[in-house]
C-alpha cells in the first residue's frame, strides 16, 4: 500500500538528518503542512529545538498577492508564521523531502482558526446557549467562505506539490484539542457533541428558517435535549454513527433534525465544491499537470471537526479520495470505511489515517495488522501520523510494519 507521512516544516528545516530519515521509514510521499492551526508541538530528534510553539494559524509560505488583494475588507487574512527560519519554510522543507525522493504533497487547514475567531468573532460557530466558538469559523458566512476559497488556492498549489489534503473542509464545532481543555466532565456522546455543535448565527437561523424550521423552536429543542446530560439523567447510548443520528432524531423530533440537516449539508457541501474548484483552478493555472485533492473527513454527514462529515457519494464525485479515522479498533475502521466503497471508482483513493505515536494512543508495533484490515476494509493506502512527532522506537516500529507490507 502506498504510505504517506504527515510532517511539519519545522521537522525538517534546520535539521539536515531529516528527509532521509523520513524515506528511510519505507514511506513514498510526505504530506506537508502548509496552512496550519495553532499547536505546540515536539520534536525530538532535531538538533535545535525539542518543542516548537506556534502560537496562531499561519501560512508557512509568502502569500500570492493576486489572490488576496482584491478581497473584501471583512474577508481575513492569513497570518504569516514567525517561528520556523525563512521566509519559506514550506518551500525549503519541501524541496529537502524530494531531494530525498519523496513526493510532496500539501496540508492546509481551512475551517478552524483560533487567530481567526478572536479577530473576527462575528464569523464564528455560535451554539445554541449564545457561547461563541472562537476556533470554529462559520462555512454559512460569506467572508469565511472567501477566506477558505483563497486560503486553499493559495496554499495547496506549491511549487512542486503533485497533490494537496484538505483538512476541516467543512462544519467544525464543539470538539477542539485546546490548551488546559477542560469539557470533558460531562460524556456527550456523538448526539450531544452535535447539538453543541449546531450554530445560531444569524445566517444559520435564516438557513434553518428557509429549510423549514423556526430558529427559536429548534434552539429550544436543543438546550432541552441538551438538559439531561448536564443532569446527569441521560447517558450516550449510541455505538455507531448510524445510532447517533438516530438519537438525534429521537432527542429533536424528525421535523426539526431533517431541517438542520438540511441546511447544513447544503452548506458543507456548496462549501466543499467551492473549496476543490479553486484548487484545481489553481493547479491549472500553475501548470501543476496532474494534482491530486484529497479531503481528510468522516462517513457521518452529521459529525464535525478536522474529519469533516460528508456524503460520501457527493465527496467522491467531488474529490479525488478521502483521508479517514481509522486509528481505532477494527469495528470502527469498517464502520469508517465501509460507506465509501460502493461510490469509488478504480482511481479513487480511500486512505486509512494511522496514528503512530504511541504517547498520542497510537499503536505503531501493530501497525502492520492494523494496516491489512484497512486494506481488507477497503482502503488502498496509508497515512501515518505523524513523523515528526513519532519517537525514535516508535518510527523502528513503522520501518518494521511497512518493510513487511512489501
């Protein structure tokens, strides 16, 4: 199976051991970031630094001018990054890695920035107590949509990526790896984590609105399914995606959920095609020849975050493939890829997303078991998160597990 490993500019640059201690894991492609939220991050084998802080989303490339000059004044703009030497630390990073003979290809993050948010905190999710979401842009409102457009354009089509992997290409909501994070005292299952997650924006509530549904009635509903998990009277029940929309539509009425559904699928979805057209206007501008787009997202139109939830018949008449969860158990991997498989084609890329990092909850010394049920399950190849991050005992494992995968 072709394998890809995600890595960070600041893995590389400054590290001249780097690239080809990445091709030597048995990896053909890296997968660079280039548009990227904010993070802490470690980097354990790099002779300069052990932790690298970015402290905002950035872009790790100069930005194309054309692209944002004509933009509105309520359009944001990207930021640049000011903690990787250079002026193009994507671009250095990537010419290292296919000095290696890797192929690279480009990592943008579109609908999640908390730089954003706080800046303009009018163009974020809203939930349905008025909290408002500062890492969560809305995808209803036009000026995120215009950012999103030129972000993607700007940043997917570098010079020598042969392909790009959008991430958060869609709604986000409540769920966020943030700093000293402390949501998790109450279990929300999937239903409430997507009741947290519906926005009350005023372009949402007029979509709700137009879909049929009264935008006070489907807040209340909300907060009053919402009431007995803070209580502690209701309990997740769901065991699959399939269940938790189920519960969904038990806690909200058919009526309302249909219509929330509504409005955002049509919204992700316009959303998506906007998103990979100006990418691959893009790439025809560039006369980058065959480039491949692919979106990192989940099975379950419902569910929301950096794995976005999309049709999957819609997605892969769209995309070039998917980049999906499937670190868990073999039950979640079938359940994650098993949507998919009636809607590809021969060049349709279903890849299998493997955590490797041990310390993350990866488990890189069953990598190779775990790799051949995803390929039993449907996918046709890896990505492997994440060589920089990885230890060294952890990347020995991955030689190991890919070396006996052929």
């Amino acid at each position: 199976m072709r394998a890809s490993a995600f890595v960070y500019p600041w893995d590389v640059v400054g590290d001249p051991d780097a690239a080809r201690r990445i091709a030597d894991l048995g990896v053909r492609q890296v997968t660079l970031a280039s548009a990227y939220h904010s993070t802490r991050a470690l980097t354990p084998r790099h002779p300069r630094h052990r932790i690298v802080t970015a402290r905002h989303s950035a872009v790790y490339h100069p930005l194309d001018p054309s692209r944002w000059e004509d933009a509105a004044p309520a359009v944001p703009r990207p930021r640049p990054q000011e903690w990787t030497a250079g002026d193009d630390p994507y671009g250095e990073a990537a010419a290292a890695l296919a000095g290696a003979g890797l192929e690279v290809h480009s990592w943008v993050i579109l609908a999640h920035s908390t730089r954003l948010g706080e800046e303009h905190p009018r163009l974020t999710v809203r939930n349905a107590y008025g909290d408002r979401y500062p890492w969560a842009p809305c995808i209803a409102r036009e000026e995120v949509r215009a950012y999103a457009v030129r972000l993607a354009a700007d940043s997917a089509v570098r010079p020598g990526a042969r392909g790009t992997e959008l991430e958060s290409c869609g709604w986000y909501g409540l769920p966020h790896l943030s700093a000293h994070d402390k949501t998790g005292g109450v279990r929300l299952g999937g239903a409430g984590q997507y009741l947290m997650s519906l926005c009350f924006c005023e372009v949402c509530e007029a979509g709700y609105a137009a879909h049929g549904a009264d935008p006070g009635r489907l807040r209340s509903a909300v907060t009053a399914a919402l009431e007995p998990l803070w209580t502690g009277e209701r309990e997740e029940r769901a065991a699959n995606r399939r269940q938790e929309w189920e519960e969904v539509v038990e806690l909200l009425g058919e009526e309302l959920a249909k219509a929330a559904s509504a409005w955002r699928d049509r919204t992700a979805g316009a959303f998506q095609q906007e998103v990979v057209r100006a990418v691959r206007a893009a790439a025809r501008d560039r006369g980058a020849g065959e480039f491949r787009v692919l979106l990192h997202a989940d099975p379950a139109p419902h569910r929301c975050g950096a794995n976005v939830g999309v049709d999957p018949a819609g997605v892969l008449g769209l995309a070039d493939g998917v980049v999906l969860p499937c670190t868990g158990s073999d039950a979640e991997r079938t359940d994650v890829l098993s949507p998919f498989l009636p809607h590809r084609t021969a060049s349709t890329v279903l890849a299998a997303n493997l955590t490797v990092v041990s310390g993350m909850g990866g488990r890189p010394r069953e990598l190779a078991e775990h790799a051949i049920h995803a390929r039993e399950s449907g996918a046709n190849e890896l990505r492997l998160y994440h060589a920089g991050l990885a230890g060294d005992a952890d990347l020995a494992a991955v030689r190991t597990a890919l070396s006996r995968l052929g």
